[in-house]
C-alpha cells in the first residue's frame, strides 16, 4: 500500500508530465497558427529545439538503460565466478 510520501509524488510526476506534454501540445501544434508577432511566443523556445530536446532526451535515456544493463551483467558475471 502506498503512503502519504508515495502518493504526492506520484501526483507530482503525472502534474509534471502533464505540465509538459500540455506545453509541447501547444508549442507544437497551436502556436503555428498565432501569428509571429503575437505575445505568446515569448513563453516558448525556438521551434528547433523541439526536434533536438526529444532527441538528447532519447539518446540520454537509452546511455542509462545501457549502462543499468552493463552493471547488472557485469555483477551476474562476478557471482558466477
């Protein structure tokens, strides 16, 4: 069962994760539509960036799932020696 410590940060990562892909959402998808000139833009990065921070985002996730699975095999292989 969950505690209380548990629970607000689960929540605080769902917010979190919803927080972003609502950003993206709009970064992506509404914005093309506002005109250049129009305030909003402000809030948001380069439309570039939205191709390079997924991308680093990728490439950083898939070095630490290398690097788990390199530590775990290379602890199976001193246990078994």
């Amino acid at each position: 069962m969950a505690t209380g410590a548990d629970r607000v940060a689960g929540l605080g990562m769902v917010a979190l994760a919803g927080a972003i892909f609502l950003y993206y959402t709009v970064w992506m998808i509404i914005l093309p539509f506002v005109d250049a000139e129009h305030i909003i833009h402000q809030y948001f990065l380069p439309r570039a960036y939205a191709v390079i921070i997924p991308i680093m985002a990728g490439v950083v996730a898939l070095g630490f799932i290398g690097m788990f699975m390199i530590v775990v095999t290379a602890g199976k292989k001193k246990k078994t020696s």
